[in-house]
C-alpha cells in the first residue's frame, strides 16, 4: 500500500538541474510504501520524495518528476560560481546534445535569470595569482585540436569557465563554424560585460584555426 504526501515549498524556491533541465523546486511528493528486507526478511517503511516543480514564468507549474528522486537532482547555487556554470553548461550538453537549442550558453544564461540565479563574473589577478576586484575582460584559452578516425576532428580546452570542448565534426571548417557559433553565443549571454574570448595552441593543425578565431573575436 502506498500512501502520498505533498510537502510544499516557500519562496524563494531552490533551484535543480534534473537532467539537463533547469526548473524550480516548489513542492515534494513524499511516498510512504511497504517494502520487503531481503536481507532480514523482515517488512520496514520505505519513503521516497519527488520533486514538484516550476518550469518559470509563462510555463508549466506543478509538474511532478514521479521517475525521478531528490537525490538524483542537482542543487543549483543561486549565486553560481564560473567553475559551476562551466559544468552546468557541459551537463546541459551531454543531456540535449551541441545542437540544442537549450544547449547554447545564451538560453542557459537567460533561463538561470528566469528561476533567479546569477553567475558570478571572473576577475583577474594580481602577480601573486590572487583575485583583484577588476573584472576580467580578455580569456585567453589553450585549445587542443586535432583529428582522428575514431572520432572526426576534435577539441578540447583548458578553461574553467567557457566550455569549448566537442568531437565528431566532419572536417576543420565545420569545427570552427562550431567554435565561431559557441563564441558568439557566450558573448550574448554576458552581453552586459566587455571581454574577448581568443585562443592559444601548440599543436600544428590547430594553427590555421586559432589565427582565424583570433584574427576577429568578435566575428
């Protein structure tokens, strides 16, 4: 026998990422259910909590995820650090794949605002590698690119904040179509800051590339 119980939340609601879906938590649906003990033998009290949520404003309200559980759902910060927005974004990524519109970093930036989470912009730092109170206005970013027959040609970066990494493209040029569209759409997503995003490799085939992106980075 199972028996359902809804907890319901005060605003300002907590914010979850449940498979690349950012919502906000407004409710729990708590099952109180019998369950059998393998082990002893014996019959306990099993409960499990879902989340009820709010897809924001002009959206869904009261959705219940009943295949998922609190626990296989990501917290959000409402002041979210950049090394949580780049996992964030690689998350969203993974989940919905590069060409989801949800996927580019313009629309998660827009819906974190929606559900009233802010991204904390990165400063630079002094000569001793500690944070000043000057933000950072040029990322420079170490890129490796390459090809394989395994998987196309191939990108990764060393940032901790924009994530550029990618494979399976079918030759250079659509790389860097990729990259030039990624660019952009980080620029949009942080309209309301000044910064170039360019690139630095050793690597030989990655050369012709980088002094493309690097000849107008803003393009």
């Amino acid at each position: 026998m199972i028996q359902t119980h809804l907890m319901k939340l005060e605003p300002p609601y907590p914010v979850l990422n449940i498979d690349g879906t950012i919502v906000r938590h407004v409710a729990t649906l708590i099952e109180v259910r019998e369950a059998y003990d393998k082990t002893t033998g014996e019959e306990r009290i099993k409960t499990v909590s879902h989340p009820v949520v709010d897809y924001g404003d002009n959206e869904y309200a009261g959705v219940v995820y009943d295949d998922k559980v609190l626990e296989d759902c990501e917290l959000i910060s409402k002041q979210m650090h950049p090394a949580d927005f780049y996992l964030l974004a690689f998350h969203i990524r993974k989940e919905h794949g590069r060409h989801a519109p949800m996927s580019r970093p313009d629309y998660i930036i827009a819906r974190l605002k929606e559900v009233g989470v802010s991204v904390e912009w990165p400063v630079k730092k002094d000569a001793d590698g500690i944070d000043t109170d000057e933000p950072e206005d040029r990322f420079d970013i170490g890129i490796s690119i390459d090809e394989s027959e395994k998987v196309g040609w191939w990108m990764e970066c060393d940032s901790s904040f924009f994530n550029f990494d990618g494979n399976g493209f079918k030759s250079s040029q659509e790389l860097l179509q990729y990259i030039h569209e990624l660019r952009s759409s980080y620029y949009r997503a942080f309209a309301e800051h000044q910064f170039d995003i360019v690139f630095h490799s050793k690597m030989p085939k990655a050369q012709p590339l980088i002094a493309e992106l690097n000849a107008n980075p803003h393009l």
